[in-house]
C-alpha cells in the first residue's frame, strides 16, 4: 500500500499525523516555536476520547508546553500564564477505526506533570431510575457469555480482543449518580425474538422488525410524542427507515 501511495505521489490521512508526529519528535520546543512563527500557551481539546496515540505524539510538545509554569520571570511579579484543559468521556471512545483509544487519557496522566483529573460521573439529564439500570448493566457486562472468550489463550483471536475489552470497560465503569433525584423516569428492557435458522443479517432483520413495531404501536398509543432510535450503523438508519415508513409512521434520518 506504501509503494502505491508512494507511485501515485499521495497520502493518506494517517500519513499527515505519522510524518508529523516524527517531525515534531526531533525539534527542540523553542525551535518548534520558531517553526510555527509563534508560540501556544493555552491548548485546549474537546472530545478527546477520539484522539489516536500518534495524533497525541503530534499534540504533546504543545501541550508539555502549555502545562509547564514558566519559571523564567522578567520580574518578580511577572510570569507567563499558560494552560492545558482537555476533555472527553472513555465510554464515547468509538472511532476506534482511526485509532482512537480510550487509554489515551493515561497517556495525560502519566506523561504530563501536574495534570489534574476530575470525573464527573453526575448526570443532570437523567432519572435516579435510568442511571440505576446503566450502573446495574455496564458494572456487570463480565457476566454476558461474549467474556468466555478471553480466556480462549489465543491473542491474535478477535473474540478473546472483544471480551478482554468489555472485561476491561466494566472493570472500570464508575458508579453514576442523577442530580435530579426527584425526576421521574421509566425503563424497560426488551429483546428481539429468537431466529431458529438463518445467519447474521436474517437475526439483525429480525430485530430491526421489532424495534420498528414497537415504535408503530407506541408512536399510535401516543401521536404526539417524538420517538428517539439509536442505531449502530447508518445501515441500520437506512432498514429502520424503510420499515417504519412501510408502517405507517413519520421518520426523519
């Protein structure tokens, strides 16, 4: 793929922060300073959850920077004010084809002195009831028969990949908390009927086709009210669509 990309004088989009990241690794910060024709004293990163471990390379020299008080004073009561504030939440770490990892916030924190970590694990949007149901499931997703796998002892397996990771993310899920205390809230669980036969896409169907009746026959129960669906894919945005407009039901993408 190299020689290609190479033959056909282009690069990749992971190509920028590879070549970036080796150049920024053997510059001097005050030469790097110089390079840029100016100097950053405040970084700050949203959604830093997405960030790849070579995307992090590129940042780091500015945000060593940014970090560090500076000690060189032209007075006694001078100094340049400098600061680095990033945030992000693990749990939305889902750009994993880009390389974005949810360990890179320990990367922060280990590689970048005086960091200060705060959790907020409050919701100010949710019931007591809803957040109660999250802790009892994401606390306990060992549990799911998809974890057998990770003592398979086969590293290069993707199932033993996929349960040491939900082992790993439950293993550090932090118990939430509802600020509103009195709100109240309402869940119900429910699973997509058992296909005996077919493969993968007659099972996905199956459930799509549930999802989609229950919406019909809530969306007829209570016409006034709008109706959220989440989906994993923007394929399954498309089939949702197509079923629930086949009954009946006004949707938007």
């Amino acid at each position: 793929v190299t020689e290609l990309k190479q033959l056909a004088r282009a690069l990749g989009f992971e190509d920028v922060s590879i070549r970036l990241a080796a150049q920024f690794a053997s510059l001097d910060p005050r030469l790097l300073s110089n390079r840029m024709d100016g100097a950053i004293d405040h970084v700050l990163l949203d959604e830093f959850q997405d960030t790849s471990p070579v995307q992090w390379q590129v940042l780091r020299p500015l945000v060593t920077r940014a970090a560090k008080v500076d000690e060189d004073k032209a007075d006694d009561d001078w100094q340049i004010e400098r600061s680095f504030f990033c945030v992000g939440d693990t749990k939305q770490a889902i750009y994993g084809w880009r390389g974005g990892v949810a360990e890179i916030f320990d990367a922060v924190a280990d590689q970048i002195h005086g960091v200060v970590e705060v959790e907020q694990n409050t919701s100010f949007r949710s019931s007591p009831v809803v957040i109660d149901v999250i802790n009892e499931t994401f606390q306990h997703l060992q549990r799911h028969p998809l974890t057998d796998a990770a003592d398979s002892g086969d590293p290069t397996s993707k199932s033993m990949y996929e349960a040491t990771a939900v082992e790993r993310f439950a293993r550090r899920f932090p118990l939430h908390e509802a600020f509103k205390a009195s709100l109240p809230g309402h869940v119900q669980m429910k699973t997509s009927r058992r296909v005996q036969q077919g493969d993968n896409d007659a099972k996905r169907m199956a459930c799509f086709e549930d999802a989609a009746n229950l919406a019909a026959d809530l969306n007829l129960k209570a016409p006034k009210k709008t109706i959220g669906i989440l989906t994993r894919t923007n394929r399954g945005v498309a089939q949702l669509i197509f079923l629930l407009e086949r009954l009946g039901v006004e949707v938007s993408q």
